[in-house]
C-alpha cells in the first residue's frame, strides 16, 4: 500500500495500458481492424493498434456494426417487392353487390400463318464476348484507380501510370471504409470517394481492396459489402468499365506463419470476387500472376516486407494492366 500512495501516476499507467490493450484486442477484427496490415506482435504491443486509432479520431465507442446494417440494406432491396401478382390484384367487390362484368367486344382472329414467323424463329441476342487485350499508356487517361497502401504504391513508383490515371487510395483503407473516409484532396479540403465520382466522370475504374479486411467477418459479409460498393459506384459512373483487381498475394514467409495473412484466406475472398464480374461491365483481373513465384505466393525476391511491393517491382504490376485491358467498340 505504502507503494500505492507514493506511485499513484505509475499505477495509473499500468491500469490504462491493460484497460488499452484489453479494448485493442477486443476490437482488433472491426474498429482496429484497418492497422492490422502493418502490425507486427513481435515486433510492439497490442496496444498499439488503439493508439493508432486514437490519432485518427477511431475508437471503440465508435463502432457500428456495420455487417448488420449492410445485410439489412441488401435485404431491404426486395422488401417492398412481393412479385408482379401483388401488383395486378382484382378490383375491390362493393359490399352487398354483384360485380359487373362487362365484355369486351370479340374481334375477327387474324390470320398470321402467312407472315410463317415463328417465336422459334426470332434470334436472341448474344452478349458480346470480350477479350483482354495489350493497351497503350494513353488508355489510362480516364482511368481511376481505388486502392489501400499497394495501391498508394503503385501511384508513387510508377510514373508513367501516374502520370496518365487518377488515384483514389490511401493506407489502410478497406472495402468497409472507402466510402466513408474522406481523404482526397481539393482545393476546398477533403472530400469522399462517393463525392468525388459524383464530380467527374471515368472510363475505367480498377479497384483493389481485400488485404485489410483479411479475418474480419465472414466471406459472404466481405463479398456482399464489396458488391455494395460496386453498385454505389456504378450509380455514379454508369458508363465506366469496373475492373476488380484480385487481392495480391503475400510472400510464403509470410502466409505460413500468419494465421490471418495468409495465400489460403486470400485465394478462397479472390475466388468469391470473381464471382462478382458479369464479363460486360465489370471484370475480375487476376494481376497475381505478374508477381507470383509459381506456388501460389508473392515472389520474396520483390517484397520488402513480405506484404508490399519494392519501388522497383510495381513496374510489374504496370506491365500485366497494359497487357490485360479491355477495349470496347
């Protein structure tokens, strides 16, 4: 007791680090759930992932949960709707009343056999198969490029893209978050994804968003609110082609210790994006194949830290969208 009363601030110290490390855990798969890419429990505490939070203005009180809402947004899509039936109902009986029925005037039946024009014989129409093709440097002037911190990377070691796209990206950005954080820059200060599509228009949008979200909710919450995210942005550029980029790879030093991180998580939420494509407006691209190592994982060779590209290995992931575009007529 006697140390009690001459320490008090270091008790306090300790009281709030646990009660801090306590919250970091319980909320590390939904609020803290964005900084976990670049964490490393070998490396620093747990609670580091709250303070990172705090210095955004995130915390627990914060929450939403959002996989509730986005499933009740996407179940809500059909609530009003109870099939054509309900829409042609008979016309209310007056109490006490017969209906009246009144008939419509038969008309003579017309003689079709001559015209020889059969259901059968009216052609349905094909959807046009598209094709990835090699493209010039020019082609990425409307294109728009949405992404977390490999994204960001691509933007700062690839000139000639950068110098031809636009990109929306920014660290530790997630599927739940993009169109929710305002963080591109204006003249006027920052604004939201969602505000900025609505101010110009593009005729490409490449998305990739996946990584952060790695072991947090199910792949069918991760699925439906990357959907979520497609048709707001299709609501606002209706005639941009939306290709989404597969969630690049980890290096095999990586994914056979993590738990979370690893090729396993990463290739079952790949196979359920590509699922998302309908091939006419929106295509799935697998750029993993412009870094793999031939097994399935990032070649360790171009990643410095096991997650992210070295400066000089974006070039590749360049070299694989110009030679992996699709042009319409």
């Amino acid at each position: 007791m006697k140390f009690l009363k001459t320490c008090p601030m270091l008790l306090g110290v300790v009281v709030c680090t646990i009660f801090i490390t306590v919250m970091a855990i319980l909320f590390s798969d939904t609020v803290y759930a964005d900084y976990r890419e670049s964490y490393d429990p070998a490396t620093a505490p747990y609670f580091v992932l709250a303070l990172k939070g705090a210095t955004e203005g995130v915390f627990p009180w914060n929450y939403e949960p959002e996989m509730y809402e986005l499933s009740s947004e996407i179940a809500g899509a059909s609530d009003n709707w109870n099939g054509i039936d309900s829409e042609i109902s008979a016309p209310a009986e007056a109490d006490g009343e017969e209906p009246v029925l009144i008939e419509e005037p038969q008309e003579d039946p017309v003689d079709i056999s001559a015209n020889d024009i059969s259901a059968n014989d009216v052609p349905e129409e094909e959807e046009k198969v598209y094709e990835l093709t090699e493209v010039e440097p020019e082609y990425f002037d409307d294109a728009l490029f949405i992404g977390d911190s490999r994204t960001v990377g691509l933007s700062e070691y690839c000139q000639e893209l950068d110098e031809h796209a636009t990109f929306y990206a920014k660290v530790s950005l997630s599927i739940f978050t993009v169109l929710k954080k305002q963080f591109i820059k204006t003249p006027e200060g920052e604004i939201g994804v969602e505000e900025a599509l609505s101010r110009e228009q593009f005729g490409k949008i490449y998305i990739m968003l996946g990584l952060n979200e790695i072991g947090t909710g199910t792949d069918e919450y991760f699925t439906e609110a990357y959907q979520a995210v497609i048709d707001r942005i299709r609501e606002l550029q209706p005639d941009a082609i939306i290709y989404i980029q597969c969630i690049m790879h980890v290096t095999e030093r990586k994914s056979s210790v993590d738990k979370n991180f690893n090729n396993v998580n990463i290739d079952r939420r790949n196979e359920a994006l590509s699922q998302l494509a309908d091939n006419q407006t929106i295509f799935y691209i697998d750029m993993n194949e412009a870094v793999d190592d031939g097994n399935g994982n990032m070649e360790g060779s171009l990643s410095f830290d096991d997650v992210h590209l070295k400066a000089s290995s974006y070039q590749l992931w360049y070299d694989y969208l110009l030679k992996h575009a699709i042009v319409k007529d």
